[in-house]
C-alpha cells in the first residue's frame, strides 16, 4: 500500500466565483473534474460544460412502458384470455381503461426516472477517491468544491494547482489515497 | 469578494432592505443550517421524546390489536349492517389518502409554481403523505374482510383461470392508491439523498454515519449529479401533479360509479380534491404548529409559511363550501326525487348532527382566515386545523352513512354506529401515523436542508455573474 495522488482541490465560497472558475477550467481543457456543491447552483453545469442530461428520455420510456403494459393487461384479460360478461360492459373499451392507463403510466415514468438518475450518476457508490478530505467533506456543508482528477490528459501536480489559486481558490492542495 | 469570509463558508447577505418577507430567519449562514437540523438528529433522546413514543406507540399497538381481533374474527366485529355495508373504514381510508394529498402538493405542484415558501415544509409534508398513506391502505385492507387474500387484487394467473374486473372502479382505486404510494416514496427518497449525505458527513458517530452512508448512497453533491437530479426532481413533480389529482378522483369514482343517491355526481372527482387538498393541509398545520414548537424550528418554519398555508385552507375550504352548496342545488334541480330526499334527509334526517358538524368545521370555521392578524394568530390557527380535521372525517362519514342507510327500499332502511373495534382501529392508525412521524422528526431531516440552502438570498450567482467584474458588497453586506 502506499499513497499516489488521486487529484487536487480547491475550495470556494462565493457562486459568482465558482461560476466563473467552472468556465475557466472549462476552457483550460479539463475534461475530468467536477465541482461539489451543497445545493444546485444556478448555471454552474452550463458553466461547467455538462451535456445535456438523457434522463428526459428515459422518463419517456418509462411512460410509454406503462403505458403499453396497461394497455396490454387489460385488453389481453378482458378481450382475449377470459371474456366475462358483466354488466354488459365491453370486454376492452379506452373509455374505461384510462384510470389504469393513467396510473400505470404515472408509475412507469416514476420507477425509471428514479432508476434513469441513479444510473446516470452511478448510485449507489459507497466509495469515492476524495471521500477522506477534509475539504471534499465540506462539500454537503458550505463549501464549493473543485476536483480535478490526476487521470485527466491536462493534470499536472504543479500547474493545476496554480490555476486552482489563480482563480481565487482556497485551501488548494493534492488528495492521496492509499492504493491497494 | 467581499461576500466571502473564507473561514466561513458562503455567507448569506441580506444586502438590501428585503422587499418580501425573508423565508429564512436571522439570517443564517450555510453553516448553521446544516448544523441547526442536523443537531435534531445528533442531540441526545430525551425522556419526554420517549414518553411521547411510548404514547402514541401503544395507540398503535391497541388500534394493531383491534385489527388482528377483526381479522381472527372477521368483520363481524364491526357495526356494519344489512344496509350500511361501509362504515369507519372506508371513512377512515377515504380521511387518510386525503390527508396525504396535501403533502404532495406541497411537494409537487407548489414546486412547479416556484413557490419558495414550500421549502420549510415540503419535507415533513411529504413524510405526511407517505405515513397516511399507510393508515389508508391499512383501513381499505381490512376492509376486504379476507386481507390475507390481497393479492388476489392484483392481475396475476391463477388456479381459478380468472382476471381482475378492471371495470371496476374497486379494481382502479388498487392501482391508483398504490401507484400514489410508490411514487410519493420514490419522490420522497430521491429529495433526501443530498441531505443525508449532508448528515453522513456531519452527525459524529460512527454508526450514524454508516447508516446516513449507506442511505445517501454515495451522494457526493457532484454538479454532474446536480444536473441529472434537478431534471429528474422536476419530473418527478410534474408527474405527482395529476396523479395527486387522479388519486382522489379515483378514491371517488368508488362512489360515483355506483347509482347510490347523494353518491352518483359528477362533482364528487374535484370536490374530493378539494376536500383533500383542505384537510390535508389542516394536517400539516397542526404537525408543524408542534414541530416547530418541539424542534425549535420558528427560525424556518415562520409566520409567513403559516399565513401562506391558512391562506390555503381558506380558499380550499370555500371550494368545499361550494361543493356542498351546489350538491343540494343539483339534487333540486335534477328533479330526481331519491336524490332530493336523500339531502334532505342529509341535513334534517338521523345524521343531522354529523353534518352540521361537518358544515361548522369545514365552512364557517376557516372563516376567521380573511383576516391577516388571525392567519397569524399560532393558537388560533391550531385550533382552527383540528377543527377542520374534525369536520373532514365527519364529511366522508357523512357521505357513507347518510346515503347507506336510507336506500331505496325503505324496509331495509338501519342506522348505523360503530363498535369499539372501529373506534380502536381508527385510534390506532392515529398511533402508527404519529409514531412514524415522531421517527421521522428524530432521526430523518426534518427540513430540506439543500432546498433552504439554494433559496438562500446570496446562494445563486448574480444574473449577470461573472464575480470579478460585478459591484461587490462591502464587509457589513451594505451595498458597495
């Protein structure tokens, strides 16, 4: 076991300021970094360069597949595997298939969105490389906090620190963590 | 800048002399929200905590035991007859999902009108919503007499070669209650993640960190996460919005579809949303009035918030009103002579005092809400939403018992009064609401830590960012 960089931090406190680093680092080239907030801060993806996220699309999906299968399940029971005649009702009319078409569909939406997020940002992860630091922790508290891995193509020990200080970070420095 | 003490963390600054009411009180930096809900968490079980779950833990247990009677037993036990064949516990399960709908809305569709205010609240709304829903789904379980037998509600093959009638509005209100549960759960979680990440790396024990661990799962505020979340939080409250009012619209097609006079109206879906949304909201006001009382949470949960929800409970509360009025209205008007009778018999007949009770508590009651100093009188307003909790249960109790048990055939006409067993019950799901919900005060954040935070004045960069360039605040947060 010994102890190899994993990256470097720098701490913010001001959003105007965070969201002028983002776009700094931005267009320095850094591809793999990332900025921890403790709530959404306004822009700060935009400013960061994120794409657009897919999630809308699988929410999409979601719909349509409760939809189907509420479509199908009622139609298959009542029209096609058992016809029962009650109260002279059709077998399969929409009409009376909405309720469930709306609520399956509801739950369709709801179960992928929730699974689209934790797949698109890889939840559950109970272990993080920076999770040791003590300004990474800060993170869920008060702090903004930069984090530019040492895999990214432009790193460098030295140069991503000063640029981390030049665009008014605090407390800038190299995370280790033990390799195992 | 100026705004910025580095030891401190983002400070929030009142700059200007507020135009609004501030949401947030004494004007607390990052710092001390984090650290003020999370010391609810940290701070030692007290003996009256205890007491207090003790308490309404053996209202649970005594309402259990009274289901467990009626299940040995069956439903026998109840006062249900030949003529009144819904009683307490659909009255019950009606009351429970109504109350959770409040809490959706707080949650969902004040999020889709950017009303700020929610923030304070939406949390423990939520929580509401879901610990309801329970109480509902319990009630509507028992209710079909053979719980043990539940799944047979759901389309699945069986040796009987037979489907679920999806005809039925019984066979809707299934897929409706459920879908509400699994959504407001999901909602619910997927609004914790960043605040228990946020009590992960504050609480100091090392097993309370485990547990917030495990439970944030991994949650590291990364704006590449922030991103994906936001969108995914506001589909989800985009798709909570008419689901909340399809619930509820279901739950009364179990009335409507029937040709029961005083039940078979097309008013019922949205004056059940109405209703809903009104109790729902009386509930929320009397849990927080003592959340923030027993937390000490005046610093978030303001005067403002109270005016705002009275405000609420006024104008729902009128909307029921209506629904009421203009219910006898159609039963005159359709010149259909059972549908007459049976309002009359509604206000003069054998429940007369069930509904004069509901009239008080739903309509004159939140009355006293068109002035300013009494939506923001504390005791008043605490008395006003156990009222208005009051008259909504004896609304559904009103529509169940008047219509059943005056039907059209006058020799089968009863009167109906409940057994100790459904008394039971009905304090029961009482115990279990209240015992989860002081659980939930306890140990889960009580307040959206990471929403108040982003509401924050000074928390979202300025319009026209770019720090460097923009008239900095002096030291004091004075306008430069």
């Amino acid at each position: 076991m010994s102890a190899a960089p994993v990256g470097v931090v720098g701490e913010f406190t001001d959003p105007n300021a965070i969201t002028t680093a983002a776009e700094q680092i931005r267009d320095a080239g850094y591809r793999k970094w990332d900025i921890h907030t403790p709530y959404p801060v306004h822009g700060l993806d935009k400013a960061m360069g994120v794409k657009r996220s897919l999630i809308t699309y699988i929410s999409f999906a979601g719909m349509l597949f409760g939809l189907t299968n509420a479509l199908a399940i009622q139609w298959w029971t009542g029209a096609f595997d058992y016809k029962l005649n009650i109260g002279g009702k059709g077998f399969f009319n929409w009409e009376w298939s909405m309720p469930v078409d709306f609520e399956l569909s509801i739950l369709g939406t709801a179960i992928f969105t929730v699974v689209g997020l934790f797949g698109l940002c890889k939840l559950p992860t109970w272990y993080n490389r920076y999770q040791d630091d003590l300004s990474f922790k800060k993170a869920t508290d008060d702090t903004f906090v930069v984090t530019i891995d040492v895999d990214d193509d432009r790193f460098s020990l030295e140069g991503t620190q000063d640029l981390l200080r030049r665009l008014g970070a605090a407390n800038v420095h190299v995370v280790t963590a033990a390799t195992h | 800048m100026s705004v910025v003490n580095e030891n401190q963390g983002i400070r929030s600054v009142a700059a200007y002399e507020p135009i609004r009411e501030p949401l947030v009180l004494g004007n607390p930096t990052m710092r001390d929200i984090t650290a003020r809900i999370g010391s609810i968490v940290e701070s030692k079980i007290t003996a009256k905590y205890l007491l207090t779950l003790a308490f309404t833990a053996s209202m649970a247990a005594w309402g259990l035991f009274a289901l467990y009677y009626t299940v040995v037993t069956g439903i026998g036990v109840w006062g249900l007859n030949n003529p009144v064949g819904w009683g307490w516990d659909i009255t019950n399960f009606v009351f429970w999902i109504g109350i959770g709908h409040a809490g959706t809305l707080i949650s969902a569709i004040l999020f889709l009108f950017r009303q700020k205010w929610r923030t304070a609240i939406n949390r423990s709304a939520e929580a509401m919503t879901i610990f309801a829903v329970i109480c509902a789904l319990m009630m509507v379980l028992t209710h079909t007499g053979r719980p043990w037998l539940f799944y047979w509600l759901m389309p699945f093959p069986n040796q009987m070669q037979m489907w679920v009638n999806f005809r039925s509005p019984l066979a809707w209100d299934v897929f409706a209650v459920n879908t509400y549960f699994a959504v407001s759960a999901l909602f619910w979680f997927v609004g914790l993640i960043p605040d228990l990440a946020t009590l992960r790396n504050y609480v100091r024990s090392e097993i309370a960190k485990k547990i917030y661990g495990v439970l944030s799962l991994g949650w590291t505020g990364s704006t590449r996460h922030w991103h994906h979340y936001e969108i995914a939080y506001l589909i989800l409250a985009g798709i909570s919005t008419p689901l909340v009012l399809s619930v509820h619209s279901v739950v009364s097609f179990d009335f409507t579809v029937g040709i029961m006079p005083g039940w078979h109206t097309t008013i019922f879906p949205p004056y059940f949303v109405a209703g809903a949304i009104f109790s729902g909201f009386a509930m929320v006001m009397t849990l927080m009035l003592i959340a923030r009382e027993v937390l000490d949470l005046k610093q978030f949960i303001t005067l403002k918030h109270l005016d705002n929800m009275n405000k609420i409970i006024l104008a729902t509360g009128m909307m029921v009103g209506y629904a009421y009025a203009m219910e006898f209205f159609i039963a005159w008007y359709s010149g259909n002579p059972w549908e007459s009778w049976i309002f009359v018999n509604r206000a003069f007949g054998d429940y007369a005092w069930a509904y004069w009770t509901m009239v008080t508590c739903n309509v004159v009651s939140p009355q006293v809400y068109w002035f300013k100093k009494l939506r923001r009188h504390i005791p008043l307003m605490f008395v006003i939403s156990i009222f208005v909790n009051i008259g909504m249960w004896f609304e559904r109790f009103t529509i169940i018992a008047t219509t059943l048990h005056h039907d059209f055939l006058p020799a089968s006409w009863g009167y109906y009064s409940p057994t100790w067993v459904e008394i039971s019950i009905f304090i029961g799901t009482f115990g279990i609401f209240l015992t989860l919900f002081l659980l939930f005060a306890k140990f889960v954040p009580v307040i959206a830590i990471a929403e108040v935070k982003a509401i924050m004045p000074g928390a979202q960069p300025s319009h026209h960012a770019h720090a460097h360039t923009t008239p900095t605040l002096s030291e004091k947060g004075q306008p430069a």
